[in-house]
C-alpha cells in the first residue's frame, strides 16, 4: 500500500511540473489568457515577440 502512494505522489508531482512548464507565460497575463481560450495574444507586441519564437517580455514579467 505504502509503494503504491509513493507511486501515486512521484505522478502527481510529476504532473503538477509537467503542467507548470506547458505555459510559458505568466499566469494572468494576456497572452495567458489567450492562451487558455485557445487562442494567440493578438497584441502587437505579443505576435512580435511570437514571430520571433519568445515570449513578450512587456506582457509576461517575471
Ligand atoms: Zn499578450
Ligand atoms: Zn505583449
């Protein structure tokens, strides 16, 4: 029983970094929000910075 709890705990850690590494960015920014909705920042800044393969730096401070 303990082995399997152990087990259970390693995967929802797991999960919890896999999850807090799939957004890029930062939590309540707009690109973030766009995000969630499944779509892109449509922000002038925010679409240069994703042309570029980055995050928008103005948006998403850290
Ligand atoms: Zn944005
Ligand atoms: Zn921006």
């Amino acid at each position: 029983m303990k082995t399997l709890l152990s087990v259970f705990a390693v995967a929802t850690m797991m999960s919890t970094i896999s999850f807090a590494a799939d957004s890029k960015f930062k939590e309540g920014s707009c690109c973030d929000k766009a995000e969630k909705a499944g779509k892109k920042c449509e922000h002038a800044c925010c679409v240069e910075a994703d042309k570029a393969g980055k995050v928008c730096e103005k948006c998403n401070k850290k």
